[in-house]
C-alpha cells in the first residue's frame, strides 16, 4: 500500500512517481544541468537522461546515488523498494 505522501507525488506528477522522476526534482531542485548531475554521480549525460525518462537502475546503484547525492544509500534503496 502506498504511503499517503507517494500517493500525493504521484498525484503532482500525473503518473507514478519513478526513481527517475526523484532523480530530476532533485537536479532540478539544486539548480544542475543534466550535464553537472551526471558528473556528480560518474555516469553519462545519456545514462541520466535515460533514468530520469524511467529507465530502471539496480538498487546497487540507486544506493550508490543516494550516497554520492547526500541522502545516504538506504533512503534511496527504501524507495526502489516500493
């Protein structure tokens, strides 16, 4: 069952809400470039893109993301996991 704060996200968004879509609100939200996050996180432009327009990530790397980004690898892997 969805938390009644996913429910919402998925609400604002249109559609359910992916690891993509978190990925984006928080480039978006720190003012980066695709370009900038990539580099932050060593993976391509392209690879970026591709997640944030939903393509899956293992949850080794959701994990790794989310230490890279400052959000610690559980609060990203709780997610892949809904």
């Amino acid at each position: 069952m969805k938390s009644k704060a996913m429910t919402f996200l998925d609400e604002a968004v249109g559609e359910p809400m992916t690891f993509g879509h978190i990925l984006r609100i928080i480039r978006e939200a720190e003012g980066w470039t695709q370009a900038q996050m990539a580099k932050k996180l060593s993976i391509t432009m392209q690879h970026l893109a591709n997640v944030e327009n939903g393509e899956d990530v293992s949850v080794d790397c959701a994990g790794r993301y989310g230490e890279i980004l400052g959000y610690g690898r559980d609060a990203f892997v709780r997610y892949m996991a809904k």
